[in-house]
C-alpha cells in the first residue's frame, strides 16, 4: 500500500528585507567563503550540512547563503523536470579529476610495459562481468556474485529473472564493446539496448516499447527505492516523455547548439536523464548505466572499459537514490547527482591504479619464471598464474580462446592438455563441457 511520498527538508529564503541582507553581508565574509569551501567538497545536502560543527551557529543562514550561491554558478541544461524548469549543474567543480580523466583514460591505451594485451582482453573481461552482475543486483537480481560469475564464465542458460537480467547486461555491454560503441544514438539505438537488457524479464510486448500503462492505482509508475510504502518519484506522463526524448538523443550526439559538455559529466547526465524520464515500464537503471558506458567508449575514453561504476554504486544504493531525490528536489541541482557518480568513479579509478602496478609486478615475476627455463608459453603461464591464486578458479577451451584471441582452437586445446599432462591442471567433465581446475603443484612453481 503506498502511503507516504518522500520529500526533503530544504530551508526556504523569506521574502524579508532583513534576510537579504543578512545574505549579502554573509557572502562576503571569509568565514563564509571557507564553510563554502568544505560544503562543496562532498557537495553537502541541507541534511549532511546542519551537522557539522563548521557550519556555524546558525547553519540556517549559512545554508541559505551556499545554495544562493551554487544557484548563481549553475549553468542550464537541456535537462527539464516535468514544470519545464531546467536542471543547472557548475561547470567549475571537478575540473582537476576531468583532466586526470582526459589524461589518464581517454585516447589511446597508454603503452605500459609488462601490461600485455592479453592482460587488457582478461581485465575487460572481469570488468564486463562485474558492471553485469552489480547494475543487475541494484534492480533487485537476488543472484550472489559468486553464483553470477560461474552463471557467465560456464555459459549456461539462465534459470530465473535474477540470472537472466545478469546475462542480458553482459550481452549488452559486449555489444557496446565490440560495435555498438561506434553507433550514433537514435531512437532505434535505444530500443534496442532496452530490449537487451529486459529480454525474457519482462513481457514481451514492453521490450523496447515507450511506457504507456499506468500501476493498479491508477498513478503513473513510481520509484520505490527503499521500501513498499514510501514513493521517492512519480514518472512523467507520455507527452513528456515524447517531448524529451528527441532532445536526449541529439545530446548524446553532441549537437552543437548545447554547447561543450566535458564527455564524463555529459555521460552522468545521460544517465540522470534516463531516470528522470522513465521513457520504458521496466529496466531504465539498468539502460541509464549502459548508455553512461555506451558513451564514454564512444567518446574514446578506454578506461571505462576497465571500470565498473555500478560495482561502485551497488556499495551505497542508498546515497545513489538520494543523489537522484536531491538533484530532483533541491533547486534542479544536478550536481548532487553529477558528484555522486564521480566519487564513485574516483574509487574505480584509484582501483585500477592499483591493479596496473600489481599487473606490473605479477608479468615481471612471469618473465623470470620463463627465463628460469620452465617449458611453458606466455598464454599458459598467464594461466597458470591466474589459478595459481584461488583454487576454486578454473578455465574452459572458450575462455581460453577469449583471451587469446590471436590463436585458433587447436592451439587452445594443445595448451590446456599440455597442462594436463603436466599436472599443473585437472580436467573435469560436466555434461558436453571439460572445465580446468588447478591443482597444488601450481603453487609450488609460483612459490619457488
């Protein structure tokens, strides 16, 4: 039974004489520029703000000060809410995190030595399954992440929604990976990718279709992020969606009467705004995180093929939905959402820094097992010091040949028995399929 619709606390500028002034004396006080300061750094909400010791005796005031001030630095987007008010977001926050962003993942993979391709090819791999497996579990796939991964590395047919959602996303974002990139959005683009991601969840007729029906109450569709009573957001109806559609599209195209967007905050956007639409009757999260993906590849960034932001997310669903209800509530503020998903990104990032040096070490201890004159090729020593690290971890001939995809199955075959024989690894049948398990005398060559 839905009861209560969730609204935030926002204190409000009376339309007192005293007030203004008060505003204005505050503004040019250098205690207010430094609570300014440390408000913007987590782009504090009301709630966050009134706690914090810094804000002053009357964080009221305070707080009326710092939003009149993020109002007079927002820019417009084309982003409106369903009164027609545009959404504004400050072009000036996070401009150092954009150029580490153009420099560190954008253009051409950076030449790094003792990074190979096949560590790129296996790293995207993991990254794909993951994003797959979090956006899916965000919308409620109940399906462990353990079980997922074996789900997506054996292959095997789905079982129920929660699986099918996690294969739907994984064949989607492989897609993207391999040509979809290339496609300019278009509403064609959009069915499709709706249709990836919602097949066999939902009934067929809704696949791909622009959302007409309404709930059993006879209200448009609402997002209940926390519980079954509490409404956060009620869609809009069909027109707004038709209307604001054709503009999405000729954003995501980077039409030039919008002006320059930097590729990151205009992807988040992209993702905002599909939320905020609501264009089908199911799977807009999951398609807002694909069309965030679809567009930082497009845009060339190739470090978001390494980066999973709604493995991120699925870590605070909470502060994600809030970030979604304040951009929404307070002043059509977008950065809320915009900061959101940047301090996830800065995690992700921070992350795969760390792998890469791992990587690093772990390819310059493979050189000198070689130069040690064990009888194994690169491909098979990549393997074996991929097992080496979990003894539930296993390889399949397919996996093997995804990963190495400058050989033919033959080759494949031959270094997997090669394996065998050697007793580096156990092969186990399972119906049609031979799965490779690793076994103890692995970690004994690494130890040595």
């Amino acid at each position: 039974m839905l009861e209560k619709f969730y609204e935030i606390e926002v204190p409000k500028l009376n339309e007192k004489s005293e007030d203004f002034e008060d505003l204005m004396h505050r503004l040019k006080s250098p205690e207010f520029q430094m609570i300014v300061q440390k408000a913007q750094e987590k782009y504090l909400s009301w709630s966050d703000f009134k706690r914090k010791s810094w804000a002053g005796e009357d964080p009221r005031k305070n707080w009326l000060a710092l939003n009149f001030t993020r109002y007079t630095r927002g820019q417009i987007t084309p982003i409106l809410d369903k009164k027609g008010h545009p959404f504004k977001y400050d072009p000036q926050l996070n401009v150092q995190f954009l150029h580490e962003i153009d420099l560190e993942l954008g253009g051409t993979f950076m030449s790094v030595q003792h990074f190979t391709e096949a560590d790129k090819k296996q790293f995207i791999r993991r990254n794909l399954i993951e994003e797959s497996i979090a956006s899916s579990q965000l919308e409620g796939a109940n399906t462990s992440r353990e079980a997922a991964k074996k789900l997506l590395n054996e292959g095997r047919s789905p079982k129920d929604k929660g699986e099918q959602m996690i294969v739907n996303n994984h064949r989607a974002l492989q897609a993207i990976e391999s040509d979809l990139r290339q496609e300019k959005m278009s509403m064609e683009l959009l069915t499709a990718l709706h249709q990836m991601v919602t097949t066999k969840t939902i009934n067929e007729e809704y696949q791909g279709q622009l959302r007409e029906t309404f709930n059993k109450n006879g209200k448009r569709l609402i997002i209940k992020p926390w519980d079954e009573e509490t409404i956060t957001y009620e869609a809009p109806d069909k027109e707004f969606v038709e209307r604001e559609l054709p503009k999405f599209i000729k954003f995501a195209n980077d039409d030039p009467s919008f002006g320059f967007v930097h590729p990151l905050i205009k992807g988040i956007m992209l993702h905002f705004w599909i939320g905020l639409v609501h264009p089908f009757e199911d799977g807009n999260g999951r398609l807002a995180r694909i069309v965030f993906y679809w567009y930082m590849l497009k845009k060339g960034y190739w470090g978001f093929s390494y980066l999973s932001l709604s493995e991120r997310i699925l870590k605070s669903p909470k502060q994600y939905a809030m970030a979604f209800v304040n951009s929404e509530q307070d002043m059509n503020d977008l950065n809320y959402f915009i900061h959101y998903n940047v301090s996830k990104l800065k995690l992700a990032k921070e992350e795969f820094r760390i792998f890469l040096e791992r990587k690093i070490l772990e390819n310059k201890s493979i050189v000198q097992i070689l130069k040690n004159g064990y009888d194994f090729n690169a491909r098979q020593l990549k393997l074996l010091h991929y097992l080496a690290k979990d003894e539930q971890r296993f390889t399949t001939l397919k996996t093997h040949l995804e990963m190495n995809t400058d050989i033919k199955t033959v080759t494949a075959s031959q270094d997997l028995n090669k394996l065998v024989k050697g007793e580096f690894l156990n092969r186990i049948r399972s119906g049609r399929n031979f799965y490779y398990y690793p076994t103890g005398k692995i970690k004994e060559l690494f130890i040595k």
